[in-house]
C-alpha cells in the first residue's frame, strides 16, 4: 500500500544531509578565508621588502670637506695640521660605507638585501678607494723615505680593509672594517699630538703621485669595463713601445672584449661608488697637498678633475641601467659614465706629468 508524505526516517535523513551541506560550506568558506588571509600576509611582506629594497638602495650624499677641524691652537696662534684633512676624510667616507642606509649589505644573506645587487657594488667601489689610500698611506705619505719605520697603526689598518668584503661569518666583514677605522683614527689623533713627532704626514709631490698612479689605474680599468658594454674588436697593445718585451703565453693580435650584460649594472655602480669616495679624497687632497700644487699651478687642473667626476654622481632617472648601442635610440648609461671616467682619468695623468716637473 502507497504512503504519502515523508516518515520520520526519511526527515532524519534529510536533516543530517542539511546539516552536513552547511558544515561543508562553512568548511569551504573558512578555507577561502584563511588562503585569503595568506596570500594579504605574503603580498604584505613582499611590498614591505620592496619598501626597504628601495630605501636600502639611496646612495649616500656627498659630505662636506671641514678643513676648519685641521687646525689647532698650539701657544698663542693656531697651526694647521698637515695630513688631518685626508685621514678624517678617508675616516668618513668608510663610516658612510657602514653606516648607510640598511647599514653594509654586501654580505647580507637575508632579504631584502640579499636581492639587491647595486648598492654592494657600490660599496666595492667605494671600499677599493679606502684600501688604495690606506695603502699609500702606510707604504707613502706616512714614511719619509724608503728605510723609515712604517706607523704601527697603518700597518693593521691596511690587511684590516682587506678582508674579504662579502665574509658575514664572524668575523664579519664590517667588524673588520670598524677595527681598522679605529686604527686610521688613532694616527688622526696622533698627528695633532706635539710629543709624536714620530708620527707625521709628508705632504710632497711623490708621495701624492704614488697615489695618483694607483688612482689611474683603478679608473682606468673601471672605464675599459664601461666601454666594453656593448662589445668592442680591441687590438692586442700589451707589449707596444718595446721591443724587447714579452709575456708569459702567446695572445691573439686581436679579440673581443664585452662586459656581459648581467654585469653591466653591477660595473656602473662600482664606478659610481669609487668615483663618490675619489671625489671627497681629491677635495682633501686639494687642503693638505695646497701649497705643492700652488707650487706646480696644478689647483686648476685638480678641481676640473673634480668636476668631472661630480658628474658622474648625477641623478640616474632610468629605473634600470640602459645598454642601448653607441649611436642608437636607447641611451648607453656606461658609455656615458665612461667618457666622463675617461676624462677625469686623462686630467690625472697631466697632473702627474705637472708634479713629476721641477
């Protein structure tokens, strides 16, 4: 016999598949909100990190060269110090290296530092500035002539600036480099102390050439690298002007030189950086080495240098370093920085040549 209607079992049933439907939803909303929630904590953290990245990325302003700090009251009539300008200087720009923005980063391993790769570059640049002063300090322009006694400040500070720049193990890199910062500023303070005469700074013409040869060198090689951004066919001239010469292995009369295009970035930013801390070493320079280059008329020719190299700190509107061809649509940002390098570089070996004269 038919039954209409529902019986009690069946209601049961349908209750039990009511509930489990909405228990189902729930379950179904609850994940979509905790993937939600996932997915607005990620972002979060990634805008967060791309807001340092940025702020860790702001190269340091230039600084004020204080000539003022080099003169001390001795007596009744202050004297002016020869060498404090360079030593405070060099120790300025190295605490910039340390204490700007995000701190040191080349040899951060945590994001969002270890993600970047422009401003390390720049601190290279920077850093290899510090340790070619440091060394000319200590083998040069502290030492009155070759068989003199070597500063026993120099002496540590120089294989401190050394260490590897990348090394966060400790010690750490930077632990390093503030040790050595402690050295340069013990023989800073020395120098203003009557009872060292031991300690002194020799402001002569070839000790300031021993760094400028170094200098050469440095911006000499940094401009080749720019130059090579969009690839060159170079002739081989490593043994030209003598016949006599040789070299340990067989070269090719000519080959092709280019900076590979991952690099590019990375070389502009280390020229950047060494041209920010050549550009405050050479207005120091301009302070204690005064009366030497009155004496050569050589100021002139130091303060276009300068001028060069403060162009290459202008303001980089590009968001990424361009690599167009030499005569194409795109803009060449290393070629640029090359011929402004190229052009302070050139100004230094003149200058050598006016202070290598009688």
């Amino acid at each position: 016999m038919w039954k209409f209607g529902r019986s009690k079992k069946d209601e049961e049933s349908t209750d039990v598949d009511t509930d489990a439907d909405i228990v189902g939803l729930i379950d179904e909303d609850s994940s979509k909100s905790v993937v939600k929630k996932v997915i607005f904590v990620v972002v979060l953290f990634l805008f967060g990190f791309y807001i340092l990245g940025v702020y860790f990325s702001v190269e340091p302003d230039q600084f004020e060269i204080n000539e003022a700090d080099a003169y001390v009251t001795q007596g009744q009539e202050k004297q002016f110090i020869v060498g404090y300008t360079t030593l405070a200087t060099t120790e300025k720009i190295a605490n910039t290296l340390l204490d700007k923005n995000g701190g040191y980063l080349s040899n951060d391993v945590l994001p969002p530092s270890v993600f970047l790769d422009n401003i390390p570059s720049w601190e290279f640049g920077v850093l290899v500035q510090v340790r070619d002063i440091a060394s000319v300090l200590r083998n040069d322009l502290s030492r009155s002539q070759s068989q003199s006694l070597e500063n026993a400040d120099l002496k540590e500070a120089e294989p401190l600036f050394n260490n590897d720049h990348s090394k966060w193990m400790l010690p750490s890199a930077e632990g390093k480099y503030k040790q050595a910062i402690e050295k340069l500023v013990n023989f800073k303070n020395d120098l203003l102390k009557a009872d060292h005469p031991e300690v002194q700074f020799y402001a002569r013409a070839d000790n300031l050439r021993a760094w400028l040869e170094l200098v050469n060198k440095r911006l000499g090689s940094l401009s080749q690298r720019l130059s090579a951004s969009v690839g060159q066919d170079r002739l081989n001239t490593d043994l030209s002007g003598d016949d006599a010469a040789s070299q340990s292995t067989q070269t090719a009369s000519h080959f092709m030189v280019k900076t590979p295009w991952l690099k590019i970035d990375n070389t502009f930013y280390e020229a950047r950086g060494a041209c920010w801390a050549l550009i405050h070493l050479l207005k120091a320079v301009q302070v204690d080495f005064g009366p030497v280059l009155e004496k050569k008329n050589a100021k002139a020719s130091l303060a276009q240098i300068i001028r060069e190299l403060e162009a290459t700190q202008e303001t980089v509107w590009s968001p990424m370093i361009l690599n167009g061809s030499g005569f194409g649509g795109l803009a060449n940002h290393s070629l640029v920085m090359a011929n402004y390098i190229s052009r302070a570089n050139a100004g230094l070996i003149d200058l050598r040549e006016l202070l290598s004269k009688g």
